[in-house]
C-alpha cells in the first residue's frame, strides 16, 4: 500500500512537473512567436515602367526566399482593365513566351494587333490567390510620383486601400508634404495600416536635406535604393542619404519629433538586363521582426523600429533593452564583419563612429548622452550585382534613444 501511494504521489508529481513544463513551453512559445521576415517595398511593373509582368515578378521574390512584396508602380494601383504592348524587341517578346510558358495560355489573356503582342495586366486581385500562403504576403502599395519644378518628389504608400493621385504644391517641401498626408488622411479615414516613406531623396537631388529637416509626420525613407539614379552616396557637394538620415534625426531629436527609420529597396524595373546601369530586383530589402506575416503586423513592427534594412548581410538579433543596443551578426562561413556604433552624444551634435567591433557580436550602452545610437554593419563580401561597383554587403540597424525611449 505504501509503496503504492509512493507510486500514486511520485506520478502525481511527475504529472505536476510535465503540467508545469507545458505551461512555460505555452509561456515561452507566445514570446517566440516573432521571426523574421524578408521583403521589398517598392517595386515596378508593366502597371507603369517596370519590365515585366506581376506575376512573373512576384516569381522571382518568392522563389529567392522573400515573405512579403509591394508592387508600388507610378500613380496607380493594379485595378480595372489595362493593357500593355509588349516592346518592339526579340527580348520582350521572348520575356512574353516565359511569362506564357511559365503561367499558361489559359491564364495569359493577349492578343495581336498590327504585328504586336497585346496582353491584358492581371489585377492584383487576380494575381494575388497564386502567391499567398503562410510564407508569402502580397500588399498593395502605390509610388506617388511628384514632383515641383523639374525636381521628383516621389513618396512610396505601403498597404494602401484606394488610389491617391498626386497631390502637387508650391515647393519641394509642400509636394513631400502633401504626399505624406494624403497617405496618413486615409489611414485614418480607412483605419487600415498603411504609411508613406520617402523614396530616393538624391534621385536628381530633388529633395533636399533641408525638405526631409522640416518634414512632420514621416517615420522611413530610403537610406538605400537600388536604382542606378539615386545617388545613395552623395557627391563632392551634396550628402548621402546614411549621413542625411543622421542630419534629419539630429533635427527630429531636438524637436521632440520620433527618429526616423531607415528603410532598404530594390527600386526594380528592369528584369531582362542585368548590371549597374540597371534597377536590378536583389539589391535591398528590409528583414522585420513580426509576429505573424499580415499587413497589420508587419507595418506594427516597423513602426516600432522592430526591422534592419540590409544589402545582404543578416543579423540574428537587434534589440535594445535597458538601455543596451545588442547585434548579432549571422555569420555566414569566410565572410568577415566589422559592426560600427554610430551616434550623436546631444553635447556634440554630429554624427560619430562611437565604437567597431570586428566580429559578430556587439554590446553598446545607450545612455542619456546620446540624442539616438544607430549600428551598421558591414561585411568583406562583395555585393553581386551592386548598386555600384565594388559594394560590400552592409545592414543598418534602426537608431534607438533613451531621451525618447523609443523601440
Ligand atoms: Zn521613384
Ligand atoms: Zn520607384
């Protein structure tokens, strides 16, 4: 009898302890819900300049191991009846027998006209039920492409639910303005997540530093865009954008405005020829901690800084708790990485390289003397197909505060 209750109470505590072990595992798994998600924010199309069609652009992301694709083509969303003329080249027209013999005679509405190919664009509604599953996310997106006196003035709307024209006004400024509200108007009219980046502000220089200085209301823009024209790095005269995102947020700190973050895109148009002097898909993307692959969630995410934007190099971890800044680089076998903390202590207001740490690991104390601290990454692997010749494959970390006590 003894040793049969010894029995019953050791199973009892046995059944405790696996009750137990359930119950942190259940604990544990709602804290591990977050992963990380590959995407493109902005991308083109035949819906306006891009080279090819939806369905064979969303292809080529989802099969190079991105979860989530914005096609933001010019001033319009993919909706009602379009069609486009397939180039007048040997090329195009071998790009349409892809398109046929990938997709389907019976899913490829076309027909000739004088000689030419005309194909009927597929709606996103049309094109969408083919890619999505649990690992792959379309999201309606549109570039508004502005513009004030012969200077583009090009703002991105992510998530957005109905097409917002241009919006015009009477400075660089007040364009950038305008854009960025309309887009955050109908958020809240709409109550759907959604919001306005930036794009390529050195895209013929039409945005200024001062423009992106005196901004309210914007949360990202472009610290990367492959697109041959846009001038990531500045010239002898004018700033790039890594040192404009510094100058801009130095200026949001000081007026209480929340930082800005920085985002990666591809900018992609062309999908038959390859090289620096083409807007190439591959070159930049953003990696989001999310906790599950909705719209909701991912624009949750990015709006409390919870993402990097990268060339190619990824991180394991970023997070900022009690005040410390800790990366983890993914290393990935022969490659080399140098993490560089950059900041400005509010004493000294210009940007600095506070720290390097060469390896995969870096820890930085963020305190109150610092207006934000930001990382980035940079590896020895050489970029394939770059921006620009002899690129290395870097990320950028989103820049955290303890003044604002932000992300
Ligand atoms: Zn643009
Ligand atoms: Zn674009």
């Amino acid at each position: 009898m003894i040793i049969r209750n010894f029995t019953y109470a050791r199973l009892f505590f046995v059944g405790l302890g696996l009750l137990a072990s359930v119950l942190i595992s259940c604990e544990r798994g709602k804290k591990d819900t977050r992963r990380w998600y590959k995407g493109n924010l902005h991308t083109h199309s035949y819906w306006s300049d891009g080279d090819e069609f939806p369905e064979m652009i969303m292809d080529w992301y989802k099969s190079h191991g991105y979860n989530f694709l914005a096609l933001s083509d010019h001033n319009i969303l993919a909706e009602g009846e379009k069609w486009v003329k397939v180039p007048n080249s040997r090329m195009y027209e071998e790009g349409f027998q892809q398109y046929v013999q990938r997709f389907g005679e019976e899913w490829v509405t076309h027909r000739m006209d004088s000689g030419r190919i005309l194909v009927r664009l597929k709606t996103l509604e049309e094109y969408r039920p083919l890619f999505e599953d649990e690992s792959f996310l379309v999201i309606p997106s549109e570039e508004l492409t502005d513009g004030y006196d012969g200077r583009p003035v090009h703002v991105n709307a992510t998530n957005i639910k109905h097409h917002i024209p241009p919006q015009g006004g009477g400075s660089v400024l007040e364009v950038l303005q305008r854009n960025v509200d309309a887009v955050l108007r109908q958020r809240e009219e709409t109550g759907v997540p959604m919001f306005p980046h930036i794009n390529h502000p050195n895209f013929f220089y039409g945005v200024s530093l001062r423009d992106m200085i005196e901004l309210r209301g914007e949360r990202f823009f472009e610290v990367y865009n492959g697109h041959p024209l846009v001038n990531n790095y500045g010239d002898s005269l004018r700033p790039g954008t890594e040192t404009m995102w510094d100058l801009i947020n130095i200026a949001y700190s000081n007026r209480n405005q929340p930082l800005m973050y920085g985002l990666a895109t591809d900018d992609s148009h062309n999908y038959h020829q390859f090289g620096t002097a083409y807007a190439n898909a591959g070159r930049g993307w953003v990696m989001v901690r999310a906790d599950s692959l909705t719209p909701a969630s991912i624009i949750r995410a990015m709006e409390a800084g919870d993402f990097y934007a990268t060339t190619g190099v990824l991180l394991d971890d970023v997070s900022f708790d009690e005040g410390m800044l800790h990366i983890r680089v993914k290393e990935e076998p022969g490659v080399k990485y140098e993490i560089r903390i950059i900041g400005v202590a509010a004493s000294q207001p210009e940007p600095r390289e506070l720290e390097v740490v060469e390896g995969t690991e870096a820890h930085f104390k963020v305190t109150d003397e610092y207006l934000f601290v930001r990382a980035k990454v940079v590896s020895d692997r050489v970029k394939e197909n770059p921006f620009k010749e002899g690129d290395v494959e870097v990320a950028w970390t989103q820049p955290v505060s303890t003044i604002t006590g932000r992300q």
